[in-house]
C-alpha cells in the first residue's frame, strides 16, 4: 500500500481538483458546528421569580403596577435568607378565594414567571415560552440529553450506513431530514413535540458529519490527511462562535432554528471517550467563577481551536499514538487533582486547572475519531468511526443526567470517567501509528497493522499484528 500512495501522489492523485474539493468539504462543517452547539443557547435558563397577581391583593393594592407591585407581595425567604426564585409570594390578606394559601401563606403562582431577558441573546426560547423553571426545570436536560442522543443513535446507525449505501448517499439523505426536521422545530406547538424534533434532528446531523468526515479523509492522501481533517474542525469550532452572533439578530428561538434549518438545506448544493465526557467535569469546576453565560461558552469554544491548533503541529511530528497517549496523561492527571483536592485548592487554581483539562480533553476526541477513521478499512470505516463518535456523545449525554437530579451523582460520575481516562492509557499503547499510512482497504490490510515504537528513534520496529489474521 506505501508503494501505492507513491505512485499516487507522484501521479498527482491528490492535485489541485481534489485539494479544491477537500478545501470545499469544511464549510458545511460551520452549518453542522452551529446546529450542534445550538442547544446551549435554546436551553439557556434566565433569572427569574414568581409573577405577581394583582387580584390576590386587597382591593386597595390592586391597582399597583411594576415594582410596587412586587413589594406588595413579599417573596417567601430562602433558606440563606435570600428570596429563591423558585419559591413563593405571600400577599396581604384579601378576601378572594380564587387561591388558597399555603401553611406557611404563600400562595399558587397563578401568573406564571418573569424573566430577566434576555438570555443568551434571546428573548424567547424554548424555557420562556414554556416555562421550563423549578417545577418543570428537569425538561431542560433532559431536551439536552435527547439531543445528543440522537447523535449517538445517528453516528452508530448512519455510520454503518455510510458502509453499505454509500458517503454521498448518507450525507444527502441526512442534510434533507436535518433540514426538514430543524424547520418543524421552528413550528413546534409543544415541548413534547420539540423533544421528539431534536433527537431526530440531532441523528440526522450526526449522519451528515460521519459522511463528510469519512468522504473528506479518504480523499486526502497519507500527508494532508491531518491538515485537511483539523482544518474541518477548526470550522465547526467557528460555527459555535458565530451562533451567538446570530442569535442577537434573531432575539426569537423560532427565526434561529429556521435560519439554521436554512443553511442547512443550503449544504445541498455542495453535493449533487472518554474526552467528550469529561469536558462537561471541568467545565463544572468552572461554575464558582461564571459570571455569565458565555464565559464557559467562549472558554471552551477557544480551547477546542488550541487543541486543534496544538494538534496540526505535533500530530504528524510525534505521531497520533504518543500525543493521544499524552493528551490521555494530562486529562487523567488533572481529573485526579481536581477530585481529589478541589475542597482544599484555592480559588485562583481552579481556573487554570480546569482550562488544561479541557484542551487535553478535547484534543483526545478530536485525536480519537481521526484516529479511528484511520485505522478502521474503508469496508467497516464508517461502522468504526460512528461508534468512537457514539461513545464521546454518550459521555456528553451523561452530563445533563446530572442537573435533573439537583447535581447528585455528580462526583460517582467524574469518578468513573477518571477511572476511564487511566485505563485508556493501557490501551494506547496496543494502538497501530498510523502518521504517514495509506487508508487500509480490506480486513486483509488491517491485519497487517503493527505496533510501532512509541518514540520514534533508531528501533527495530515491532512487526507483531494488532490483531490476528482474518480467516
């Protein structure tokens, strides 16, 4: 195969027609970038309390408006003597009995909840039109989880589609479903019907980033693979800082979706684990020092671009293997330092801690899913890469759990993916290098993938097959 990829790039297998194309691929990656990051603007939260009711006043009160009006009726005191924004206003005596009051003399929030808008640059969304708040605040992650799950549902089932009908036909296939199903979002009459939208929604975007990402590797040759791929990455990382931008000028939740649904559809015209787990730990480490909603946005967005950055210089120097073993260190590290002595580590820490896990949280899964489309046969290739991407959107899906049941559980869950993080670290080692290779085609290639020396000296290379030979 390495005589092969000679004669071809000789030839000028990979010339200006198909660098024209590869360069091509990365722009749907800002649309789907932009639709997999939409979820934390739509399900952003607002600073809200109970909305006064005039009529539980007396008859002199009634005709207050404004903030005189919730003075009137006096916000129940948290336990830290703060008014919760969850709890519930007494009022004056009155002689309704349209609502009767609590043991303590709160009384039913009859008029719904006030919102600081707006929110993540909108003032509507999917939590205010619904009032997804205290009693019913579990919706939120659990519209999360469903997103993502559809991800993981889409990137396993569509990946093995990807093998059997075909890249173009998948990605296609996928970009009309995505769009049709983003545009029923924009008109969904309930949140039921928005649940059931985005995990569709969010399968059918999985589907199209598996096929663009297998399409764009196997028309590279063995030295511009990396480029090429972390090029594509650096786009999506742009789509996530161009949605809040967009979300300012549409200031309605309905006119955001369909303008993505749009650019989606507009992709069109183009064709005719651990890591993704654990980022949501650190990024909690972060909450004592949020002082808005696009800190830990912007924060994570920007070390997604350094660890691409990071990557396309060290990936091709020292190989996949070494900086993916490396990247695996320093997560399981920091992960280790912060359970272990985040109680006892001084405010100042938590910060830089918490920014270094993140880069090298995120350059194992970007490493991982290059890595795995590498080595797995074109035959099974999508099979392959859709369950790594599978995996890393489990791990994802598994953050949200958390905030339905008031953040418990949440130490047993960075807990276990630490405990994950160390074991990958075993089976690195037992990964192939697959820096400058040809694409194995067949099962048969495979085979004959070998474990190389982990830095790259003047060593015999060890020519034992990662796996045993195929019957």
């Amino acid at each position: 195969m390495e005589c092969e990829a000679r004669v071809l790039r000789a030839a000028g297998g990979f010339g200006r027609a198909r660098r024209l194309l590869a360069v091509a691929s990365w722009l749907p990656c800002v649309a789907l970038g932009l639709a997999l990051s939409s979820d934390s603007l739509l399900t952003a939260r607002p600073a809200h309390h109970c909305r006064p009711d005039p009529t539980l006043l007396p008859p002199a009160l009634r005709a207050l408006s404004g903030p005189a009006l919730l003075e009137a009726s006096v916000p129940r005191q948290g336990p830290t003597g703060v008014p919760s924004p969850c709890l519930l206003l007494r009022y004056p005596a009155a002689p309704t009995l349209s609502a009767v009051p609590a043991p303590d003399g709160t009384r039913p929030c009859t008029r719904g909840w006030l919102y600081a808008l707006p929110v993540a640059g909108l003032w509507r969304s999917p939590v205010t039109q619904w009032n997804l708040v205290c009693g019913d605040g579990w919706k939120v992650p659990l519209q999360r989880t469903g997103h993502l799950l559809g991800w993981l549902l889409g990137s396993v089932l569509l990946g093995a589609g990807c093998d059997r009908f075909g890249r173009r036909a998948v990605f296609v296939a996928s970009l009309v479903l995505a769009s049709v199903l983003g545009a029923g979002e924009a008109l969904a009459a309930g949140f039921p019907v928005l649940l059931a939208l985005r995990l569709l929604q969010g399968g059918a975007l999985a589907g199209a980033f598996l096929a663009l990402y297998v399409a764009r590797l196997e028309l590279c040759d063995p030295e511009h693979r990396l480029a090429f791929s972390l090029g594509a990455s650096l786009c999506c990382v742009l789509g996530v800082l161009l949605l809040p931008g967009l979300a300012v000028l549409a200031q309605d939740w309905h006119l955001l979706q369909g303008l993505s649904a749009l650019v989606t559809g507009l992709l069109l015209l183009f064709w005719g684990l651990v890591g993704g787990g654990i980022q949501a730990s650190f990024l909690r480490s972060l909450a004592p020092l949020e002082t808005a909603f696009y800190l830990p946005y912007f924060l994570e967005a920007g070390l997604e671009a350094a660890a691409i950055t990071c990557l396309l210089l060290t990936a091709n120097r020292w190989g996949r293997r070494l900086v993916l073993l490396l990247g695996t260190l320093v997560t399981g590290l920091v992960s280790l330092l912060l359970l272990a002595g985040a109680q006892y580590l001084p405010g100042w820490a938590l910060l830089p801690l918490s920014m270094l896990g993140l880069l090298a949280s995120q350059t194992m899964s970007v490493l991982s899913s290059l890595f795995a489309a590498e080595v797995c046969p074109t035959v099974i290739r999508g099979t392959g890469l859709g369950l790594v991407l599978g995996a890393g959107f489990l791990g994802r899906a598994a953050a949200p759990l958390t905030e339905m049941v008031d953040q418990q559980g949440f130490f047993l869950q960075h807990t276990v993916l630490t405990s994950l993080a160390i074991l990958a670290l075993l089976c690195i080692l037992l990964l192939p290098e697959t820096c400058g290779r040809a694409l194995p085609v067949s099962l048969e290639d495979a085979d004959h993938l070998h474990r190389a020396p982990l830095l790259r000296a003047h060593q015999p290379p060890d020519y034992l097959p990662l796996l045993l030979p195929s019957h």
